[in-house]
C-alpha cells in the first residue's frame, strides 16, 4: 500500500508541477505572441481548465503526503506532526526532522500563492465590463503564480533530501 500512495504522490506531483512548467514554458510564450485581447482570452481559458486539475493535484498531493508519513516503515503520527515532534530528531529519524519542516512551509506557501493567483484573477475578470476572457491580465497575480511556479520545484527538491538525504 505504501509503494502505491507513494506512487500516486509523485504522479500527483508531476501533473501539478509540470502543468506550471508548462504554463510559464509554453502557454505564457505563445499567448505573448497574439494581440492583448486574445491573449487573455488564451490565458484565462487555459487557466481554467487547468484549475480542476491543478487544485485537484494538490487534494491528492496533501492526503497522499499524510499517506507517506503514516504508511511508511518507521511510521509517523500525525499527532506528531501537530505536536512538533516530527520536528525534533530525537523523536524521528534525523533527515525528517530536517527536511519535512522545509517542505511543508515550502508548500503552504505554494499552495497560499496559487490561491492568491486564483483568487485575484477571478476578481478581476468579475469585476470587467466586458467579456471575462477579455479582462485585462493580473500583474500581482501572474507574479505569485510565477514564484509559486520556482517554489513547487524547490519543493521537489526538498522532497528528494527528505526521503534520500
């Protein structure tokens, strides 16, 4: 069972992490070659497809990380979690205690800068006379999924250290 969550976690992380790739690589680059009105009709469509997906990533990705603490050999409580001791190396293995702290704060902050992005580009379509495909771009918002974007592959990084020191 462990192997398969572990399995479905990085699958997860994959579609998430690189449908962000993909979106600065590839779909930012072309729609910067169109006139701004059809720009962000291409952006916003493509954001919003990608949501469901995205969002739905990260569901998997908190419930199957739970999975991998709590699965694994030398389990994890998650009182643990909630209590510090997951933090303490007295209490957990050594590369846990260093490298989980990194990587959860390093995902909540991913998580509140694709939220904020999501957040402020709905807005800001709403709030637009005209078509909601055609509102202008949301500067802090494409700046915050920018870095949310350097951060999730800081996380796989981390996530690496964590599990192979």
């Amino acid at each position: 069972m462990y192997f398969l969550n572990v399995w479905i976690h990085i699958l997860a992380a994959a579609v998430w992490t690189g449908g962000l790739i993909y979106t600065a690589a590839v779909a930012v680059p072309f729609a910067l070659t169109h006139p701004v009105d059809e720009r962000q009709r291409i952006l916003r469509g493509l954001g919003r497809r990608f949501r469901w997906i995205g969002w739905g990533s990260i569901i998997v990705l908190v419930i199957t990380g739970i999975g991998n603490l709590t699965l694994r050999l030398t389990p994890i409580k998650l009182s643990q979690v909630f209590n510090g001791d997951v933090f303490n190396p007295e209490k957990v293995e050594r590369l846990i205690a260093v490298w989980l702290p990194w990587k959860l704060m390093l995902v909540i902050v991913m998580i509140a800068l694709m939220a904020f992005h999501d957040i402020t580009s709905i807005q800001a379509a709403k709030r637009y006379e005209g078509s909601p495909d055609s509102a202008p771009g949301n500067r802090m918002g494409s700046r915050a999924a920018a870095l949310a974007t350097l951060i999730a592959i800081l996380v796989l990084y981390v996530s690496v250290r964590l599990v192979r020191g």
